[in-house]
C-alpha cells in the first residue's frame, strides 16, 4: 500500500512539473526562439533565382521596387502552415499595391506543389530542399530553422528578419512602417 501511494504523489509531481513547464514554453516562446542574424539587417538583399514549382526560373529581381516577404517554409512545418492563410489573404489585399510574398519551400517539389494547389496560394513558391536552406542562411537563418522571414523594402534592403510563426498583425505593422497603406 505504502509503494502505491509513493508512487501516486510521484505521478502527480511528474504531472504538475510537466503541466507548468509546458505551460511556460507556450506563454515564453518568445524568450526561448532562436534569433536571426541581426547582422543581416540593413544589408543589400542576396541576388537568386531558383525554378518555381510551375517550372518558371523566378530572379529576385522580378519583384524589384516592391517590398518583398521571402518566406522560408516546407509542408510538414505545423507554424509554417499555419502562416500561410493569412500570407494568402495579406496577397490578395495588397495585389499590384507595391508588395510581394514569396515562398520557399524546404521540401520535396511534389509535395509542394500539391500542397500549393490544395491551399490555392496566390504568391510564386519555388522548392528546394538543400537549395532553399542554404538561401535562408544568407538571409541570415544561421540555424536554418522553420519557418524564417525575411522582408526587403523597395530598395533592396533586408529591414526585418523573423524566425518562428510570423502573425498577420506583426507583417500589417511591419508593412506599415515601410510605408504601405494598411
């Protein structure tokens, strides 16, 4: 009797310490996020072109004079994925308004490309596994974490850089302060 009730409170314990840490990484993960290279900031955007998931070669320079939102993702991302319905909405309001969201998919090109079709994104999504990474490092994912935002005003220059779950209030404000009409 005396070892069934040690270990019932030792449950309990086990119990309470996991309910609190996990309800402190949920309410700080803020504190605990890997950061980006702030280094980056301020910096001349890096000059790519990779093939879109429709077979078009895409140049950054496609999107030139617009404020651009390089965004890192892959399909079996749980933050990543749950980004995208506002990055479909926030493209749609700002169509031909002087602002671009493309995505690149650290992923298989299939799978991406289903997935887009799925979701109907309406913003260009390139694919590539190693390729794409390695792009994100030199917009300053050091880690290569997932997801990874990048934003680049009109004139070329990276201004924000966010890793983790980028919010439709955070990329309003963020586009905002960079001028556009929100």
């Amino acid at each position: 009797m005396k070892k069934i009730l040690i270990f019932i409170v030792a449950m309990a314990v086990a119990g309470a310490a996991g309910f609190g840490l996990q309800r402190y990484l949920s309410t700080n993960n803020q504190a605990i996020a890997p950061q980006a290279d702030s280094a980056i900031i301020g910096s001349q955007r890096t000059e790519f072109a990779m093939m879109d998931i429709d077979g078009n070669t895409r140049n950054i320079k496609d999107w030139d004079g617009q404020i651009i939102l390089l965004n890192f993702w892959a399909t079996w991302c749980p933050p990543c994925l749950k980004e995208i319905p506002d990055f479909i909405e926030v493209q749609e309001h700002f169509n031909n308004r002087g602002f671009q969201i493309v995505g690149i998919a650290v992923d298989d090109e299939d799978d991406v490309r289903e997935f887009a079709a799925d979701k109907a994104m309406n913003y260009p999504v390139m694919a590539g596994e190693t390729e794409a990474i390695e792009l994100s490092k030199k917009y300053g994912n050091s880690i290569g974490g997932l997801p990874y935002s990048a934003i680049i005003d009109k004139n070329g220059k990276i201004t924000h850089t966010i890793t983790g779950e980028l919010s439709k209030k955070r990329l309003l404000a963020i586009l905002k302060e960079l001028g556009l009409s929100v």
